[in-house]
C-alpha cells in the first residue's frame, strides 16, 4: 500500500494533463493517479469518487479537481501535514469552515490569494477542490447526493457524526477556474440541508455557501454565522502567511463556488 494516490473526476484531459505536470518536478516517482470520467457511466461525483477510492491501494486517497496547479512545495507541505495527523483525523483539505462560520485554510483562486489561520485547525466542512480520504476511516462519498455538488460537505458531515475529525491543513494550491450556482446546485444543497438540517439547527456552513432554512432555522444563529463568513471573505487578501502560493494570473470578479463566495 502506497501512502498517499489520487483520484479526480475527470471531463478536460488536457486540463487534467497540466494538473499533474505541476506536480511531476515535486514528486518522484510519481503518486498513482487514476482518472475517473463518470459522465460516460452514468455515475454522478459521489460514484465516480468512490470506484477511485475502492480501486487505487493508499492510505489516503486525495480527491482533487482536473483544473487545479500545485505550486513548487506543495508536495513536502502536504505530506507532512497528513503524516503529522492525529489517528482520528478521516479527512483533510485546504479550505473548510468552521461549525461557528468562520473560514479556514490557504489557496490562490480567481478571488486571489486566500489565507485564513491558524492551520492546522479542525472544520466541520471542506471544500471540494481537495479532499484527501483516509481509506481505513470507512467513509465513502454518499451515491444519493445529486449531480456534482454537495458531495464533499455531506462525507464531512459524516465523519462529525462518527466521531471523527475533518482537518483543513496549510498546503496551499492554485484553483484556476470557478463554478457557479445554479440549479444543479441548488438542487444539492436542498438535499444535504434535508438530510443534515436537523442534527445541525438547519444552519450548514459550507465553503461554497451558507446552507440554511429560513423558517426552522435560530435568526441568531444564522445573523452570528453570516457575520462571520462576511468578515472573512473580506479579509479574504489580507493575510499575514507571507506569501502567494505561486505567481499564477487569475482574474477576478467572478463568482466562485469553491473557496468562500
């Protein structure tokens, strides 16, 4: 069994192809890498993902999005931020928030560079342009989830439920492109709110958006958690880590369903 593998949802080889080349000068040999198109099988993102984490012999199995670069040093920060883990530690990745709504993590998207510390710190929900698996946990993404969205925040749910810890680490990398809300979206959040609304006062802090039910839900908790994610989308470009991630343009002014819009 290898230590870490990836496994990515893949519909642009070429773009999956400049992904991997990215991390090539960092790694040798190189991790294996399995390509998943699920479109072709009628899979959504939950199937897909869970065939690569069956399929590929690792300890942690790293779900990364096709349309992401790794900037030189990533591989040393990533590995010992996942060898430096606690047991209880089922999932980690660079952007999370917080069960209260505050952000935490590290990567450079069409927004800019975001930085929010300290990291490591644990989260109740991650991201899903990166989410790392730890394969004896058990957890598996939940084939019910429709489409493509919504996927990433429910197994983190999962693992609060099962006592295990979701960790957003300090190993930053470069989102290239955005998403945005839409229907598909909006379907999923529907879904993950139904399924987890009440275990958590139907308030769900996710990266991407706040998930709530506007009649079920505390008005004070709702106001406290929106303060919060305002506050730190705004500080999104101040940061006090150092430095970008890499030197890579992206343009901004764009809604981005990854990294904190």
């Amino acid at each position: 069994m290898s230590a870490i593998a990836f496994v990515t949802l893949v519909n642009d080889t070429e773009q999956l192809a400049r992904c991997q080349d990215s991390l090539r000068p960092q790694v040798d040999p190189f991790p294996d890498w399995l390509a998943v198109e699920p479109n072709p099988r009628g899979w959504n993102a939950a199937e897909g993902l869970n065939h690569g984490i069956e399929t590929v012999d690792a300890e942690w199995v790293v779900c990364v999005h096709q349309d992401v670069l790794f900037p030189a040093g990533f591989w040393s920060r990533f590995t010992a931020a996942l060898a430096a883990l606690p047991a209880d530690a089922a999932l980690a990745g660079v952007v999370g928030c917080e069960r209260r709504g505050w952000y935490r993590g590290h990567i450079q998207d069409p927004n800019g560079h975001c930085f929010w510390g300290p990291l490591p710190r644990d989260v109740l929900t991650l991201d899903e342009v990166l989410i790392a698996v730890r394969k004896s946990s058990g957890l598996r993404f939940d084939p019910e989830v429709p489409g493509f969205h919504c996927y990433g925040s429910d197994i983190c749910l999962q693992a609060e439920q099962r006592g295990l810890r979701t960790v957003a680490i300090d190993a930053p990398i470069v989102h290239l492109s955005t998403g945005r809300v839409d229907e598909h979206y909006e379907r999923a959040s529907a879904w993950l709110l139904a399924k987890w609304g009440p275990r958590f006062g139907w308030v769900l802090p996710m990266p991407a958006m706040l998930v709530r039910d506007e009649e079920r839900s505390s008005w004070l908790r709702r106001t406290a958690v929106r303060w919060r994610r305002r506050r730190d989308r705004l500080a999104r470009n101040r940061n006090d880590c150092g430095h970008s991630p890499c030197g890579v343009a992206l343009a901004g002014g764009q809604r981005s369903v990854s990294a904190a819009t």
